[in-house]
C-alpha cells in the first residue's frame, strides 16, 4: 500500500475530537479540512535478496475524492551502496521504476539506500538500511474452520491458514509476509466441436480439452505482519494468515500457497504497522487523530519538506504447501449456466458457438464462451513448473 492512501484514507470522513477542557465526557465531531491538503511526493522502495525484480515507485498525493496512482515519471532513480556501487532504474509504466541486480552484488551486512532525482532536479535520499540474512520459514499449515457471514448470518466453512516462527535471540524479531495463491480448476466440459459463422459447419478442435483446465495465481491483497518483541523467546505460534472459503472454487480441486517470509528492521515493521492500524480505521465512522507519518527518505537540500514512503531491505526465503481435494470440505465448481443445444434458439449465434457432446444422453448441449474457454476466467492452460 502507498502510505499516499494511507494518509487519505485516515483524513477521510469524520475524526473523534478530544475531550473538552471541563474535563465533560461528551464526544464531539470533527470533520477533516481536506481541501487545503498540499499535494505530497510519495517514495517507497525496497531491496529484496532472492528477488529478480527491484522496484522504487514514485508518485504524489491524489485528491481524496478521487483516489488513484498519480506518478511522477522522467526521474533519474537510483541503488547505491555505501562503497558507491550504483544501479539504476529503468521506469517502462510510468512512476513504477525496476532494475535487476545480481545475487552476488547483494552483500550480507552491507549498507543500501535509494536516490531519486526529479526532472526539476530535486534531490531526495532514503537513510542506508543493512542487508541481513534472511530466516527460514519455520512451518506454514492450515484448519478447516467455520465462520458466519456478516450481513447474513449465514454460516460458511473454509481453510484457514498459519504460520510459525522459530528464530534465533541474535535474529530480528520483526516479520513480513507476502503470499501468492494458485489453484487448479477447470470449465463447464471439453469442446466437442464448434459452429464458427452463420453456415453451421461443425469444427472439430485437435484438441477438446485444450482450454476445459486451467491453473490461476495471483498475490493476496493484504498487510501481514508480526513480531516477537514481546515474547520471552523469539519464537510465535499460529499466526493468520488468509483464508479460502468454500464459497468459491478455489478448493474444488487444488489449491497451493506460497509465503515469502522478510524479515524486518523495527523502524521498518513501525511504518507497515501505521498503515495496517490507518487501513482499519479507516473503515469506521470515527478514527484517530492523523499522526506525522513514518519515513526514511528526505529531501536533500530541504529537510522541512514532508515526504512520504519507505524503504526497506531485506532477504526473501519461501515455503510452498499444497491443500488436495477435500472430502470434509466439498467444493462445487462454479456455476454455468447450461442447456440443451436448438438450432432454432441458439443457431443464430452470437458465435462461435461451442457444443458439447454429451456421449451419456446422446444430447448436445450449449452454454458461454466464458464457461467453456477456461483462460477467460484469468487463468493459464500452462501448467505450473511447481504444481504436484
């Protein structure tokens, strides 16, 4: 998350003001001034041992109304180490810049920061931030567990998914995770054969099964984070992570989950945190007074400016874990809607018109591309290198 919506979204709607100086225990209401918000430069970086890809995107404060990435592009942005080592940036979508640095130019122990110099010539720097090793994934694991809809009341089951941490005392005790799902699933039936235009000859494809599977996978939105800073031993068990309801398909067939585990300096783990807490608040009716955000980057020649963003390192170490098919836990595919073929009703098109060839009942029967052609749901024929 950019902390350029974190600001918005805690200034947004209504602030509980403090008590009066009576000492009266009444609540009054404040409504924030939005207008008069000056427009901000925000910076957030990161360098990530393990990663191929390191990304700085730059960008300033859109208007609360109209939230939405406003990048800053034709910036010189750059990687430097604290024995002048330079890398730079290349920006290909517009305020997103990335660069690929090799593994062994990555030292353990050695100190980084980020510098980006705008097209008018300003100059802003990020503090050197220490690359350390990373720490294992200790074990990820999941439960069935059953949960009741809000707005409902309705009671559905699911998986829930954990993790635990084992660390070292000398090893940092604060914890980031990034996770990405991917899950097998398939369409309504296989292709029999096809009418492409208005002269009905049926086409048969070489192969009727070349989009009915198909495999999806995709990073899960969401701040997840913890810290053993308070415990006696560096060391926490069970922590949440998401959670896949039966609700949807994603568990019909199989379903896969990757952590990517960071670990985390305490300034680091603070700015993370802030934009979680100002995420929840901001889906109530009364929030915290906005506080001065959290940063490591300044403007060179002008320290009164106030910047937004981080940046951060850190080594990436992942664990991978498969959930089969659950006898405990069915899972319905998702709905199609499906008919008998007529020349009558559906020979008109819209085309191609696909049709499958039911060999139990002798019937053809019709339904939408989508529900025919897997890929249209978001997902690949290619089945993953990973996949068991």
């Amino acid at each position: 998350m950019h902390l350029s919506k974190n600001i918005r979204s805690r200034m947004a709607g209504f602030i509980l003001a403090g008590m009066s100086l009576l000492g009266h225990s009444c609540i009054s209401i404040y409504e924030a001034d939005i207008e008069d918000e000056p427009e901000l430069i925000s910076i957030e970086g990161s360098l990530i041992k393990g990663e191929a890809e390191q990304t700085v995107r730059v960008s300033i404060t859109s208007s609360l109304s109209y939230a939405q990435f406003i990048p800053v592009r034709s910036c010189d942005v750059s990687l430097l180490d604290e024995l002048d080592n330079a890398w730079h940036y290349d920006d290909l979508t517009g305020g997103v810049y990335r660069t690929s640095i090799p593994e062994e130019e990555l030292v353990y122990g050695r100190n980084y920061k980020i510098r980006v110099v705008t097209s008018e010539g300003v100059v802003y720097e990020s503090d050197y931030e220490t690359l350390n090793p990373g720490i294992e994934v200790d074990s990820v694991y999941y439960a069935i567990e059953d949960k009741v809809d809000e707005m409902t009341g309705d009671p559905y089951s699911g998986v829930q998914f954990y993790l635990d941490v084992n660390a070292g005392e000398d090893e940092s005790r604060y914890f980031r995770w990034r996770i990405d799902e991917t899950y097998e699933y398939t369409s309504f039936a296989p292709i029999s054969f096809y009418y492409l235009d208005e002269t009905h000859t049926p086409i048969v494809p070489q192969d009727e099964y070349a989009v009915y599977r198909c495999w999806r996978g995709e990073e899960i939105s969401g701040l997840f984070q913890s810290s053993t800073i308070d415990l006696t031993q560096n060391e926490k068990k069970r922590i949440p992570l998401n959670y896949v309801s039966d609700q949807s398909e994603r568990l019909r067939i199989k379903y896969s989950l990757q952590v990517k585990q960071y670990t985390l300096s305490e300034n680091a783990f603070n700015y993370f945190e802030q934009n979680r807490l100002a995420t929840e608040e901001a889906d109530g009716l009364y929030t915290r007074q906005p506080r001065q955000p959290l940063t490591n980057i300044q403007n060179v020649d002008d320290d009164e400016e106030r910047v937004l963003g981080y940046f951060w390192v850190s080594t990436q170490t992942t664990e991978r874990i498969f959930v089969p098919e659950l006898e405990e836990l069915p899972v319905s595919a998702e709905e199609c809607a499906y008919w008998e073929y007529s020349d009558l009703e559906d020979g008109e098109g819209p085309f191609p018109i696909y049709i499958y060839d039911d060999k139990n009942d002798g019937k053809l029967y019709v339904s939408s591309r989508d529900c025919f052609d897997c890929t249209r749901r978001g997902g690949t024929t290619v089945k993953p290198d990973y996949w068991e």
